[in-house]
C-alpha cells in the first residue's frame, strides 16, 4: 500500500477494527446476565470474536496489497455491520455467537488493512498512537454512556460496534484499488512472493506478544466482574473508571507520540511491561473503588504506550506491512484467549491468585520482548535495498512496495570524444524542447 494512503482513513479503520476488544469486559459481562451464561462461557463468547478476528489478520497478512485495500476494508466493515447487528438483535446464544463471529472477522479484516497502510507511512509509530488515541476516545466515551442508555442487556454494546463500521464506510473511497492495467494481479503476485525479513526476530516477536496479550485481557475480561463483584461497586461506578482510565491511556499515547522513538523501543517496551505487571496484580487484588481505580487507571495508561511501541517495532521489520499485520494478529490471538483463560483461572483460584500469576508472567515476558527489540534496533530495513557486490547496503534505495532486491552495477567514467552538432528532435527531462544556438549546438534553459 502507498506511504500516499491519507492517513484519516487508516485511523478511522483501525478504531473501527480494535474497538471490539476494548469494549470487551461490558460485552462479557452484559452476555453472562442477559443471555444466562457462566462467566466461563460469556468469556467463552468473548475469545471466539476475538479468535475470528485474529484469523481475519492471518489469512490477510499478504493479500490487501492483491485484493485492494478499499475493497478489502469496505468487506470487513460490511461484515462487521452485519455480524455485530445479528448479535445486537438476537436473543439465541447461537445467533450471538455466530454473529460476534462474523463480526469479529469483519474487525480484523478493518485491522489489516488498517495495519498494512501504517506501515508503509513514513512514521508508523506516529499514525499507531494516532490510531489507539482514536479508540481509546471513542471507548472511553462509551463507557460512559451505555450504562446510562441501558443498563443491562448485551444489545448495545454490538449496536455501537456495529454503528461504528457504518461510520466508519465514507472514508474508504480515499483507499486505493486493486492492482490496475499497468500492475496485474499476476505481476502483483509475482512481486509479493518476496520472503518476510527479520523471520526469526519476527516470530520470536509475534510468539512472545500472544502471550503478552493473553495475560493483559486475562484481567481486562473479568475487569467488570472484579469491579462489581469483589469491590462492590455499581456498573456505573465501574464504567466511569474505566471511562476515567481510557482517558489516561490517552494522556499515555500522546505522551508516547510526543517522545516518539527518541529513547529507542527497549526501555519503553521492558520497563512498562514490567509496571503493568504490578498494575495487574494490585487491581485484581482491589477490594474497594482506591485500589481498583488506582490499578485500573495507572494499567490502561501504560498499556496502549507498550502497544504502540509494539506495534511500531512490527511495522519497522517490513514496510510491505506483512509483519505489522501478523504482529497484530498474534496480539488479537493473545488477546482472544485472555477472557476464557481469565475467567477459568479466576473461577478457580479467585481474582488475585490470578493477578499474581499474571504478573509474575509479565516480568518474564519483558526479558524477551526487551532482547528482541535490542536485537532489531538501529538496523532499519529499506523496501528493496540496493547492495554492493559486497553485500553491503549502499543506502536508503527504497523503490515502490514490492519490487524486488536489485544489485547495483558499478559504472566507471567512460571518455566520452567530441561530437559535431546534432540536432536533437525530442523534449528534455524536464519536457522543454532543446533550443539551436547560434554555434548550431542545442542548449536548454536553467530553471
């Protein structure tokens, strides 16, 4: 996809892709009390949206670039106008699942393509903080107002999901089409074969932020059930904290936009994975509204400036966006497993057993995802990188996404005799036809 993409229409896809997984404790919660579901099974429902959603990304990791992005995103937002609107106006747990399923194919299918633009951006990690600013807003706002509209039942929280896709729709005119008449489908499929870069740093990444994930949305799918069932506190109260919360997360992005990549991503990456942890264990532990909003408050703003690192780090390996998608992937696959493993743990040990456990997991993860980063810091990767003979870079050489690596040739000064003058017959570089001088030799005009 071109650096060209504007990038209003990536942002609005990527909100309308991952809202789905920051409304995901209200969506639980709300299943398990109106459709008479165990908090196993509610988070059950919520993994299997997350899980489509995560296949949507793996299937398309290679293929926007084949299929278009337009068509691509308007496909994935149809799909999660229709899914999460089935859902919203259902009351059979079958057609629930089934349209959280495809609705949920719909939002990683948004997520994708959304992904694969930020890419190619000149900063992809400027346009990600942009993006999960965007979403952190837009949730924020609903957590504040769903439980004012309705308070229970799981029909608003798909409708909003669902009005969002539609919203979302008019920006994808200024996506681009598919492969045109000078770039064929069989030449574009000829020059997306080229291997991933960075494989083995790559997976490493994709496999260590599955579990990342996982652990985060362990506790964020049962969020509203500690706030509700161990504090004590209303669906109000709880939805305001986490309105409160999303609002810091914001505060977090723009402070990560701000500082950029300045300070590398090891230390943002490490360190704030390390004070999650402690977030985690202290609001599983809450036992009242100080200690719950503390945790709650202080994890949401860290977490989006350790996903948008994470991110930038995925979108830095390949600027064809290829490991920027399926890094993303692997997060909503992580992240697709956190609400049943959260609520299965939870019920079996309590919340902060499981806190504890979630934590301790974290501070190991931050070793790894710490030495990956180092590992891939300062060597940038150019779109087709011209070598030396040598196999050395020559430089930043980065044609069009998608054309293959070329050597470079060296020529050496060639003497080059006296010409008589010759009268030339076609425009210059710069589209000026060649003017005869008086000593009959053609000149052109400076600019």
């Amino acid at each position: 996809m071109s650096s060209r993409t504007p990038r209003p229409a990536l942002i609005a896809l990527f909100t309308a892709g991952y809202l789905a997984a920051y409304l995901l404790p209200t969506v639980v919660g709300r299943l398990a009390d109106s459709l008479r579901l165990s908090p196993t099974q509610a988070g059950l429902v919520g993994s299997t949206l997350l899980l489509s959603s995560a296949t949507a990304g793996f299937t398309l990791a290679s293929r926007v670039e084949r299929v278009g992005a337009r068509r691509a995103a308007r496909a994935g937002l149809l799909l999660a106008a229709v899914g999460y609107g089935t859902a919203a106006l259902s009351t059979s747990v079958p057609l629930v699942v089934a349209g959280a399923m495809i609705g949920g194919f719909g939002s990683g299918t948004a997520t994708a393509v959304a992904a694969t633009g930020i890419a190619a951006q000149k900063d992809p990690h400027r346009a990600s903080t942009l993006g999960l600013l965007t979403v952190s807003a837009l949730a924020g706002a609903l957590y504040l107002t769903i439980p004012r509209i309705s308070p229970t039942g799981h029909a608003l929280p798909f409708a909003a999901l669902a009005v969002t896709a539609l919203a979302v729709w008019p920006a994808t005119h200024r996506l681009p089409d598919p492969a045109g008449p000078d770039n064929s489908p069989a030449q574009v499929d000829r020059t997306l074969k080229s291997p991933l870069p960075y494989a083995r740093s790559g997976t490493a990444l994709a496999a260590v932020i599955v579990c990342w994930s996982m652990a985060q949305n362990s506790l964020w799918g049962v969020s509203s059930r500690i706030g509700t069932v161990q504090a004590g506190l209303s669906e109000v109260t709880v939805g305001s904290v986490f309105a409160v919360a999303l609002g810091a997360g914001l505060l977090g992005v723009i402070g990560a936009g701000a500082l950029g990549t300045r300070m590398g991503r090891a230390l943002p990456i490490g360190a704030g994975t390390a004070a999650i942890a402690g977030c985690i264990a202290l609001s599983a532990s809450a036992d009242g509204l100080g200690s719950f909003a503390t945790g709650e408050i202080a994890w949401n703003t860290l977490y989006p400036v350790v996903l948008s690192y994470l991110l930038g780090l995925g979108a830095s390996l390949d600027p064809r966006g290829r490991w920027a998608v399926l890094v993303g992937s692997a997060s909503s696959l992580g992240t697709a497993c956190g609400p049943l493993v959260g609520s299965s743990v939870s019920q079996a040990v309590g919340f902060p057993a499981m806190g504890t456990a979630l934590a301790v997991a974290l501070l190991l993860l931050a070793v790894p995802l710490t030495a990956i980063t180092l590992h891939t810091a300062g060597r940038p990767l150019f779109a087709g990188a011209a070598r030396r003979r040598s196999g050395a870079p020559v430089g930043a050489i980065v044609p069009p996404s998608g054309l293959l690596e070329q050597p470079v040739v060296e020529i050496y000064p060639l003497e080059v005799p006296a010409v008589a003058a010759v009268e030339f017959t076609t425009a210059g570089p710069d589209g000026i036809q060649p003017e005869m001088s008086s000593s009959g030799y053609a000149s052109t005009s400076a600019r």
